[in-house]
C-alpha cells in the first residue's frame, strides 16, 4: 500500500507553499524526513523531529532523527518506526520540525491510501506548489498574540517586596 501525504510549510504567508508525496506504509519514518528535506530544498543535514498530532494540530509525542540524550531516556528514532506504525487512517496528522535553529515546521497529513502503481518509483514526489522563502517563517506563539490579554491579571506585585508577601499567612 501507498501513503499520500501533503507536507505543507507553516507560516503565515498568503501563499501555500506545499508538496504531495507517495511514499510506501512500510518505509521508515526516516524515508519520510528525506523525501520531505528533497523536496523542500533542503540539504537533510540538520537536526529534525516528528511529532504525532491530533485533529487540531495539537504537538504531542516526539520521534526523532537521532538520540541526542544522555542515555537511558527511551527516545523514539525515525529510522525505527514505520510509518504504518505512526500514520493510519484514524490518526492522519503529524508535524515535522527541520533545522531547530530556524525551525522550519511542516504540517504533514495522510491524505489518501492507494495501491501501489506498476513502474512508479517510491518515494514518489507527485506535486510541487509554492516556492520556498529563503528564511524559515516567522512563529507567532499564542502568548505572543494574547500578550494584551494578560493586562487585567497584571497589578503592582513586586517579587522583591518580602514584606507584602504575607509568608505566615498564606502558610496553611
């Protein structure tokens, strides 16, 4: 069987800037990340990460390119999960992290499951849209775009006036 993913670069620009991509449900999570860096430009050589999503883009559970702790951490690589293993028609979403420096993030979707067609090379670049920005998009975080709303919880608190503390009576 034949995965059909859109990657689709996140930013905030009005173009969509994405690719469609076959890629066999067997393939390694790491088949995926190369394809993705190949048809984006990008050389591959930089740190990345998946992270599994919910239907809201929500990030969740990391899978990563290499283990980059200090031992016994029971980090998951993409070179040991299939992508059948990650991605099913119940759970289509995930996103993709390149180049932690700039962060380039890909929102990536299993669009379509399909048979796989006599004389087709996979990984399969099927369709090219949008032209990749020279710098990896800005990120607006929601704090950033809710900092005005944190005024009505803002007052004249000093956390270096110990004395309006109350220690004592605040202690039970």
């Amino acid at each position: 069987m034949i995965y059909r993913f859109r990657v689709v670069l996140d930013n905030d620009t009005k173009e969509d800037i994405f690719r469609d991509i076959e890629i066999r449900k067997t393939d390694s999570l790491e088949d995926l990340h190369n394809v993705i860096t190949q048809s984006f430009g990008f050389d591959g050589s930089e740190m990345a990460s998946f992270y599994l999503s919910d239907d809201n883009w929500n990030q969740g559970e990391e899978i990563s390119l290499f283990d980059m702790s200090e031992g016994g951490s029971d980090i998951q690589l993409m070179n040991e999960k299939s992508i059948d293993k990650t991605v099913s028609e119940s759970s289509t979403k995930l996103i993709y992290v390149y180049d932690f420096l700039n962060m380039w993030t890909f929102l990536v979707e299993l669009a379509e499951v399909v048979q796989e067609a006599q004389g087709t090379d996979y990984p399969n670049l099927m369709y090219v849209h949008g032209q990749v920005p020279n710098q990896a998009p800005e990120k607006t975080f929601k704090a950033e775009q809710n900092e005005d709303d944190l005024d009505e919880y803002r007052d004249d608190y000093n956390s270096e006036d110990y004395d309006q503390l109350d220690y004592n009576d605040n202690w039970d």
